[in-house]
C-alpha cells in the first residue's frame, strides 16, 4: 500500500517509530519543504506588485515554523498579543503584523497600538472603543461581505449566522463613528469562512468587499481574508483546490476593480490552514486493540486533548498505519481509532477502512499542521506532545519540547 508520505517524501529517509522513539509518543513532525512550498503558493496568489499574503497564526505558531514562513516572504495576522509576541520571537517586524481584534479588551488594543502594530476592529462598539483610547489614529474594520463558507457550521465566518463583522448595511454608522473619534478608516478586511475547496465563494466575496471599498475612498489595505482548503482525503482521491485557476480568477477581479476606481490600494489574504496543514503528521502508537460488540476499537495515546478537529468537528484525518513488527499490511476492514481520554466522543477515526492494526503499531494521522497543536490541551492532565522538524537535508531538528509533570504543575504550585 502506497501511502502519501510515501509519495512525497514526507521522512525524507527517518523512521516515524525511532522518532516516537527518541522523541515522545504522541508526536508532531513537520516536513520544511512542504511548508515552503505551500508558504510560497499563497505569496504568488495574485499577480500584482501590490500584492501580500499574511499568514494566519491561529493556525500554528511554533516559533520555529513562524521564521520559515517570515523567511518565504509572508508577513502575519495576530488575534491575541500571545501571537504577537511569537511574531517577535520569529522576527516578524511589526510593520509586518496585522492585529485582527475580535471582542479583545482596550488593553489589548493598546498592546498593538504601542508597537505600532495596525488594529482592525470587528464591531460598531468596538470601533468606538477604539476612537475613545487611539483619538486621531489609523484603523482597519472587518466586514461581514454576506457570504459564508466552510466545512463545518463552527467555522464560516461569513453571512447571517455568524458573530463576525460589521454588516454592509451599516456603513453610515462607521462614518459617523470615525467622524465623531476623528479616526482614520485606512483597510477594510473580511473572512469567509474554513476549508473550502472552490474558489466560487471566495472570489463572490471579494467582489463583495470591493463594492464596499468604494464607500471609503483612499484605503490603503484590502483584506480578503483565508480558509483556503486542503484536501484531507486523499487517500480517497479528493483533489487539491484549484490554485492556478484561483490565482487568473482573483487576479482578474483586482485589476478589474483597479481600473475602475483609479484605486491601488495594498491587497491582501490572510491564509492559515493552507499554509501549515499538510506540511504535518501526527504520530501515536497503539496502546490495546479490542472488539466490543462488532466494533474493532484501536485503542491509542491519539486523544482529542492532541488532536481535537475530529471531535470538535467531526473532521477527517487521512491515516496511515507503520507495523512495529514489519509485517507486511493486509486487507483493509472497518476499525475505530481512540484515544485515551475519559469521554465518549474521544474519536480520532469512526469506521474507518483501515489494514489490520496490533498493540505496539504506530500510527500516522495526515494533514495535522493546522489547528493541531495550537488546539491542543491538557485535559485529563496528560501532557502536551513534543514538534519536531524534518529540515531539508532529512535532519531533525526538536522545536517544541515535550510537556513533563513539573511543567504542568508549576503554575499552581508555585504560588
């Protein structure tokens, strides 16, 4: 059975069960070239001079992956100062960061401000706020441009149902807001949505947002956001999103608009998963093996606190099997992959067809760079995996320690 990190050359010649070995099991382990490579497909989405990708650090923020992302030539979205501050540390410039606030405190407003960092804003009040404590000074606002996409109900960020933006309905408003704080309105951003695969909803809503753009004359930053998708089951054979046709579409759109208006404002998107998915894999080892009436059970340290998209939205995770003994692998059957949390929903694959799995395999759940580790917890105390890098010449790099037992209590023993 031909695997993808087969195909592409995900070890690039390491064993995943000596790095379980050496490094802890569960673990992340990230491939660099792959994360070039999708880096630099959403720098080169549109062919303009006045075009920037941000990436999205919600989606990882690995200090080490964010200095191979800021040395492909992207530039960053925060949404806490906590990411602000990893931006930092990976050498982001804050001329380079953009603070997209949604329900923060003035404090955190003010974190930004001081650094010189530009806030956009996701609300009326917030807006107000804003001028109050930043009387003169530059913002952006979020709009919610009516359409919404995703994969689940959880993430579309766009439309009706959705408690992001500020509605198109309410532009008077914003004026009267700005006039009023003396404020200066300079971008105007958006985000539709997670994990679509056609490029139709993004480019309506770029459409969208620009016919917005002309109720503000003079920006300087266009915002279109992410959620850009990548396929999750390619062993199933789900092709990738269309990214050339993308790029002549949306391309097409902004010197259209361009040519309109008169208007060069700085373009850009904010892309997260697309960037940081699929340049991960998540390894655990298989801990019991059992039958409970009819359902095989593979029992393994894979818990949600690990990895939670599967529970939280009943994602899809590609995965691969490595038998410990080196046996070859048979005939796929129905098996449910756990994990070792107290609950119920503690699912990492529910029926899935898969070869037959023993006590001791290890296990590789694709495409878990994004929302992985960064949506990791330590429910049920357990601790928290350690990251580790595939450089380019197949060495591997720790980037990420390992929680340990001291590290999880330290913040309540020592008081």
């Amino acid at each position: 059975m031909a695997y993808y990190s087969q195909t592409t050359g995900f070890y690039k010649g390491n064993d995943p069960k000596e790095l379980l070995a050496k490094f802890g099991s569960p673990l992340y382990v990230y491939s660099e070239e792959i994360l070039r490579q999708k880096a630099r497909d959403m720098k080169n989405l549109a062919d303009l001079p006045n075009f920037q990708s941000n990436y999205s650090v919600k989606a990882n923020s690995n200090v080490s992956l964010l200095r191979i992302i800021h040395e492909e030539g992207l530039y960053a979205d925060a949404m806490s100062p906590g990411e602000i501050l990893a931006l930092e540390a990976a050498g982001f410039e804050h001329e380079k960061i953009f603070y997209v606030a949604n329900n923060v405190s003035s404090e955190e407003m003010k974190f930004a401000l001081d650094r010189g960092i530009i806030v956009s804003v996701d609300s009326l009040d917030q807006l107000d706020q804003f001028g109050r404590i930043a009387d003169g000074l530059e913002v952006a606002i979020r709009f919610n441009p009516g359409v919404g996409a995703g994969h689940s109900e959880k993430v579309v960020t766009g439309g009706k149902k959705t408690k992001f933006g500020v509605s198109m309905d309410d532009i008077d408003k914003v004026k009267e807001i700005l006039a009023r704080n003396k404020t200066t309105l300079i971008g105007i951003n958006q985000h539709i949505g997670s994990l679509y695969m056609e490029k139709d909803p993004f480019i309506a809503a770029v459409k969208n947002l620009l016919e917005i753009a002309k109720s503000f004359k003079g920006l300087k930053i266009i915002d279109f956001g992410g959620g850009f998708g990548i396929p999750y089951k390619k062993q199933s054979g789900q092709e990738p999103l269309d990214i050339a046709s993308l790029k002549d579409e949306f391309t097409e759109v902004l010197k259209a608009w361009m040519a309109e208006t008169g208007e060069t404002p700085l373009f850009k998107i904010e892309p997260g998963r697309y960037v940081v998915a699929e340049s991960s894999i998540l390894l655990g080892t298989v801990h019991a093996v059992k039958d409970n009436a009819g359902t095989t059970y593979v029992g393994t340290d894979l818990g949600f606190n690990v990895l939670a998209r599967p529970m939280m939205y009943d994602s899809h995770h590609d995965i691969e099997v490595y038998p410990n003994d080196g046996r070859a692998l048979g005939e796929v059957f129905e098996q449910t992959v756990v994990g070792n949390i107290c609950e119920s929903g503690d699912i990492m694959a529910k029926g899935r067809l898969l070869p037959e799995i023993k006590t001791g395999d290890t296990l590789g759940v694709m495409d878990a760079g994004a929302y992985g580790f960064s949506m990791s917890s330590n429910y049920n105390n357990r601790l928290k995996p350690a990251e580790v890098l595939i450089k380019a010449d197949g060495s591997v790099k720790l980037i990420r320690k390992m929680d340990n037992y001291e590290s999880l209590l330290i913040n309540m023993l020592n008081l």
